[in-house]
C-alpha cells in the first residue's frame, strides 16, 4: 500500500501587495461618530415565522407575552417582516398587543403576510414602509 502524494504549495513564493489609499476629500467627509443604534429601548422585531417551527425557532404569543411583561406598560414598536404562520398562534398574539396597556406602534418594514398581517393590525399606529408589503388572504 503507498501513500498519495500531496501537492505542497512554494515556500518561497512573495506575498502580493495590496495597498489601498482614500482620496482625502473623502476622509474630509468621514464622520466616525456616526453609529447604527435603537432609537427605543421598548421594541418587538418579528422578524420568523409566526408560530414555532420543527427547529423550535419562530415567533411564539410565550415569547411576545414576555416581552410585553417586561416592558411594564411603556409604549412599545413592533417590527415585523414575516411570511406569516400558524393563524392561532398570530391571533394569540394580537389580543396581546390589544390587551397591552401602553401604546403599541407597528411598523412593517418588509413584509407582513398571512398571520403576520394579523399581528399588524393590533397596533394603535400602523406603519409601513414605502417598499413594503402586507398580505391579506381572500
């Protein structure tokens, strides 16, 4: 029985250069200071499935229901971007947001299909984006 032979690579090949230079009118412009951040600490992304799936992920009326207990009556912004789901879990849902004492903004960013269109309708304000999209069944 013998061994196959590997290709080895050259010890001695030279490493290439790169080298990047940025123009200075353009670090003039640059503003480091500037960083991606919430604007609100009370915010709900639903941004899976509604219902739990086969991997035990999706979003879950026990999950929405822990957040809305932590938030202790504050006013709350939903973001959502979901397929939809399972119909009683997002109908579970809604009667939270509605039964919810602070003011409940939801915002569709994406797409709110199905169960998910549900859950959007439980806002007090409903926002949604300019390029996004609700799905209703007939």
């Amino acid at each position: 029985m013998s061994k196959k032979q590997l290709p080895v690579a050259p010890a001695g090949r030279p490493c290439a250069r790169v080298t990047c230079e940025t123009l200075p009118s353009a670090l003039d412009r640059w503003n480091g200071g500037i960083k991606a951040a919430a604007t609100d600490d009370n915010s709900i992304s639903v941004f899976d499935v509604i219902g739990q799936d086969y991997w035990g992920e999706g979003v879950t009326a026990k999950r929405i229901a822990g957040a809305l207990r932590v938030m202790n009556g504050a006013d709350v912004t939903v973001n959502i971007n979901s397929p939809g789901g399972d119909m009683f879990e997002g109908l579970a849902i809604y009667n939270l947001l509605r039964e919810y004492q602070g003011k409940v903004t939801v915002k569709v960013l994406g797409i709110a299909a199905s169960a998910a269109s549900v859950i959007a309708m439980a806002g007090d304000d409903i926002q949604i984006g300019r390029g996004a999209f609700l799905m209703i069944h007939n």
